[in-house]
C-alpha cells in the first residue's frame, strides 16, 4: 500500500477529477488523502488555464521537489491540464517529478504511482499529451469506482459536461477539454444520489459551460434536467455555476426564481462589457444586454447573488473600454467579481492578434477594477445587514467559538462566507437562520438564536 496526498489546483472541475482518481487509486489499494506530510507519493492535479495558474504549478512542484531532495517524499507525479498542453516542458523543466500523466493515461494511474514509488518507471511521461478528456471513459470509471470526497463538507461539486464548442479567443479549455459534451441524465442523476447518501445536502453543478447542458444530444435541456435533480431526496441545495450569459433564458430565470432547492445564484461569464472587446474575444452581449439581464434577476428576487468575472488588456482594448468595464462593475451592484489579466495563450486564436496592450497598463486597469469590485462587494454586502439568511453550517472555530456557513449568495470556495454566533449547540451540516448584524469587508457576520419554545 502507497500512501498519496493528492493536490488539487485550478477549478471546481479540477476538484472533481481528483476526486475521481482518489477513488480509483482508493480501488487499487493505495492509502489516499488530501495530506501532503507523510505521503510517499503526491500527486499534483495541474491547471494550464492561464499564465498565472501554470505559475503556481510550477512554484508548487519546486516546494514539493524539495521534500522529495530531503528524503521525505518518495515521488512526485503530475497530471491534469497543464501535462495535457506542456508534458515535454515540464519534462526539461522538472527533473524532481517521477512522472507526467496525460488525460489519456489516467486508466494506468494506479499502476503509475506504484511504479513512481517504487523507483521503476522506465519513463517520464505517459499517455498521449494533447488527447482530449474522455468524459465517457471517466463515467464508467467514477461508477466502477466511486470517487473519493476529500473534507467532511456537507457540500459537494458534480461535473454535469465536459469540454466547449464556444471558441473564444483567449480560451485554450477546447485544447486540453475537447468540444463540449453531456453527460448523461442517468449518470448524472446516479451520482447525486450517492453523493446524497453519503449526507450531501448542497451540490454546485459544474462544467465549462453550464448552459450548453443537453443541447449537443437533443435529448433534454438545462431547465429539465435541474427540475429532475429537485426531486432527489436529501438534496436541499442545488447551485448552478459556469454560466454563459448567451444562453440565460428567461424560463432559466424563471426556473431559479421560483425554485425552493436551486439558489437564486447567478455566475454569469461576462468577461468584457464593451462591444468592441467581446467582439475580439468571440463573445457575445454588450453592457445595455448585461444590465437588461441583471435587472430581470434582481426583479424576481433583489437578495439573488450575482457573480461574474472580467479580463482586462485584451488586445484593441482602449482606456475608455477598460474604464466601460469599472463602471458596470460599479453600476451593477455585482455581488462576487474576479478579475484578470489577459494571458496570450499558444493555440488560441488570440495568441498573436495585433494592437496588443502593454503589461503594464493591462495590469493598471485590472487593479483599477479589482479595487472597484472590493467597494462594490463591501456595499453589497452592507445591503444585508438586518436581514436574516438560511445558512448552511460548515464548521467551528473552537478558539472563537465562532461558526462558518455559506447561505445562497456564497458560493463554495470562490466566494465570502457568513461568520456567526449560537448559544444553541450546532452540527456540521444543519441550516440555521442567522440575523445579519454586521460585516467584515464583502463577509457577513450575524447571530443565530434558537427558535422560542411555544
């Protein structure tokens, strides 16, 4: 028996394909966890999104490569995306790592760790870098071997597609993801069910795009398959993410809005809101489409969370359309905004496009917005102040005695949380109303009093 740590990096989807192979690895007999001291093997989940996120990974393997140099570490193995766009540079770049497995090797990877921790490996990288994800390999794969739930959380992501057929301009998702398909109802719904057995009660939907759900068989659509996932017991909590503006309908709306189990929670991929830029980029919509939009949300329910993210310096892009961009941020009253900088992606249609925006001023301008979105979220939150929240019960400060929970305006892991008081004894995973008493920057802090006695 091996015993792996397994390090997550990226996003939500990233999570879940750990997840995914914590159980295979669980399946082959290795000791897995989530706990890189003591680990004779880590094994790293890259993303190769952007520019910054290959940098973490880099900067993650050299401190892991020096537990390995100091003999507490056996092997270090690599897998995800950024194997799947750059194995031969890491293999020149990282002597430290024992082996770089490819989306298409991802059947072998308990024979890999083995190998790795046993000093066997005649190679270094395995499978066929460049290989799109096989989404219906990986289903048949998680319902031989279920995969594994890292934390206690009573909250958990499930993958609903793979991959996207957008082809904006900046994105290299489509190299290293493929086109966009579905997974099926069956497998999904499968899978909620066990999640719910093991005392999940909220599940986060993911995928590149969230919207595009059904659409590529004909089978079914998003507002379907949500009204279906309603109907499992034990779920009590069901939030959408990943969401292409082009394809928030008005039944979506509707759908959320009038939905006891779906959070009115809105993550809208806008990235730019002048016409000119999103035209570069191969998106679609503009600022007065966005507003129209934001304002049908907050119509039907003024508490719905809005979040959303920018990228700033895209080639062409002017001062006045960066300071576009400020302004909505600012106008629209956006509960969650992440910013960044734009990255020149080798593959991408946007890799060498002309008037490209110095670094410099690409970086002023997305500091410029950052630090407007950090008013906005602090306003934002203030508006829920005397207000109460149902909130979701995460865990204890025992040093505080203070709790930790997400209501449905916070998102898991990406968003701000609601830190509160109870002189009632509370347990991982109960819903509470929490009155809103004050904040903490974009958090919320409040008290949570039990119920009279009649």
């Amino acid at each position: 028996m091996t015993r792996i740590g397994v390090v997550t990096l990226g996003c939500a989807k990233n999570a879940i394909d750990s997840e995914g192979l914590g159980g295979m690895l669980s399946a082959a007999g290795h000791e897995v966890s989530e706990e890189v001291r003591g680990a004779d093997v880590v094994l790293v989940n890259t993303c190769g999104f952007i520019d910054p996120a290959r940098r973490e990974t880099v900067e993650e393997l050299l401190d892991l490569g020096d537990l390995k140099r100091s003999g507490d570490l056996k092997a270090l193995v690599v897998t995800g995306c950024l194997v799947a766009r750059s194995a031969d540079e890491l293999e020149a770049s990282l002597p430290e790592v024992d082996a770089l497995v490819d989306f298409a090797a991802y059947p072998r990877i308990a024979e890999i760790v083995a190998g790795a921790a046993e000093g066997t490996l005649e190679r270094k990288i395995y499978g066929d870098p460049g290989t799109r994800f096989d989404p219906a390999w990986w289903d048949a794969t998680i319902e031989a071997n279920p995969r594994i739930r890292f934390g206690r959380a009573p909250w958990a992501y499930i993958k609903i597609a793979e991959g996207c057929d957008r082809g904006c301009t900046f994105c290299a998702i489509p190299l290293m993801r493929g086109k966009f398909r579905s997974r099926s109802f069956e497998v999904i719904e499968s899978e909620v069910r066990h999640l719910a057995s093991q005392g999940i009660t909220e599940l986060s939907l993911v995928s590149q795009d969230s919207v595009m759900w059904g659409r590529d068989t004909g089978n079914d659509d998003l507002v379907a398959l949500l009204r279906r996932l309603e109907d499992v017991d034990g779920i009590q909590r069901l939030r959408l993410m990943y969401l292409h503006p082009q394809g928030v309908t008005d039944e979506l709306i509707d759908t959320i809005a009038g939905s006891e189990k779906i959070v009115s929670y809105f993550d809208l991929s806008l990235q730019h809101v002048a016409p000119s830029v999103l035209r570069g980029m191969g998106r679609w919509g503009g600022r007065a489409r966005f507003e129209k939009m934001i304002d049908r949300i907050r119509s039907h329910d003024p508490t719905a969370a809005i979040r959303s993210t920018f990228i700033l310096g895209f080639p062409g892009e002017t001062d006045e359309d960066a300071a576009e961009v400020e302004s909505f941020v600012v106008d629209a009253g956006l509960d969650w905004v992440g910013t960044f900088t734009y990255s020149p992606e080798v593959g991408t249609r946007g890799f060498d496009l002309p008037d490209a925006v110095p670094e410099a001023i690409a970086r002023q301008r997305t500091e410029c917005v950052a630090t407007a979105a950090d008013r906005v979220m602090e306003q934002r939150a203030h508006s829920f102040v005397g207000t109460t929240l149902r909130v979701l019960v995460e865990r204890l400060d025992v040093e505080c005695q203070t709790w930790s929970g997400r209501s449905h305006r916070e998102a898991p892991e990406v968003d701000g949380e609601i830190r509160f008081r109870s002189r009632q004894r509370l347990q991982v995973g109960d819903y509470v109303d929490v009155c809103i008493t004050a904040t903490d920057g974009a958090d919320l802090l409040g008290e949570h009093h039990a119920p009279a006695l009649v």
